[in-house]
C-alpha cells in the first residue's frame, strides 16, 4: 500500500492558500470515493484510508511536515505532493525526488526520512511572483480570477492521477501534465 501525503499548512487561515495544494489534491482524492480524513488522537497527521493508498494530512506547518513520518510504516511506496513555484499553474510534474529541495517541506521529508528511502513527489504548478521579496505573502495567499479556477483543476486532475495508483505503478505514472492537454 502506498502512503500519499499531502503537504500545507494546518488552519482555516491558509484553506485554498497556493501552500496548501497538496491538502486540496488529497481533498479531492477523497471526494472521489466519498469518504473524509479522520483525525487519530495524540498524532500529528489526519487520515484517510483507501484500498491501495494511506492519504495523509500533517497537522504541522509546513516546515515540520516530516515529523508525521515517524507514525508511518517505513518503505511502502511514497509520494509527497506540494506547490512548486517553477511550474505554470495548470502544470502537474510527478517524479522521482532528488533529494535536493528549497522548499521547506520537502526538506523535512528529506531530513526525517534521513536517506533510507526513495520517493516521488507531485509538484503541482503555482506559479511565480514577478517580486521576488514578495513569495511568502505569494505562497500563502490565495489564487484569484482564471489562475484560481485552473489550480483548483490541477488538484482535480492531480487527484485523478493519484487514483491511477490502484491499477498502475507509480513509475508508469511519471511524467509532465497540463490542465489543457487532459489526463
């Protein structure tokens, strides 16, 4: 069984923020079977099960969003899924990681999963502010207009990919997508 975890930050104040696609991807993964994550008690992470996947949600901030693999079965399948900057919104790129990462939670991933084990990440497209001393309020803010329409389909179609799992292999699912082009 897989483990999907889903990268953002905890708290109504950053729901449908740009930081928070890997929380709306996984939301809409289990709308899809019509299920809801479950909260266990004394652990930092919400759940959900599905027949091939365990989703998880850290109930952290994004900066210790490793911590919740501490819970998990270690060498089961992973996929983290988080916002990328370098990517058009509408622009989904699902591949293996390189361990080599700005973003501050892919680098407690790394540091929790000490090298003991590959994984792959979704990179979901958020775009980039043209202000560079402007990206936190960028990240944490939300999407407006067309952009916010087309990330709220990336993470419909990041789900859809995501799904794929229960009949294909993560390798085989590898790859670049675009809203436009379709799955």
């Amino acid at each position: 069984m897989a483990t999907i975890i889903g990268l953002g930050n905890c708290g109504v104040k950053y729901n449908k923020s740009r930081h928070n696609v890997g929380f709306m991807c996984l939301d809409e993964l289990v709308k899809i079977y019509n299920i809801k994550f479950k909260k266990k008690f004394f652990k930092p992470y919400e759940f959900a099960k599905l027949d091939f996947a365990l989703l998880i949600k850290p109930t952290t901030y994004m900066n210790n969003s490793g911590k919740v693999l501490s819970y998990l079965k270690k060498n089961e399948p992973l996929v983290v899924v988080v916002d990328n900057m370098d990517l058009d919104v509408g622009v989904i790129r699902l591949k293996k990681s390189s361990r080599k990462s700005s973003h501050n939670g892919l680098k407690s991933i790394n540091y929790f999963l000490n090298n003991d084990q590959s994984y792959y990440i979704m990179h979901i497209g958020i775009g980039r502010p043209s202000d560079k001393s402007k990206i936190i309020d960028y990240v944490l803010s939300k999407e407006v207009g067309d952009n916010a329409l087309l990330l709220q389909e990336s993470c419909k179609l990041a789900a859809l990919i995501l799904k794929d799992l229960s009949n294909s292999n993560i390798e085989s699912l590898s790859g670049t997508y675009r809203c436009d082009k379709g799955y």
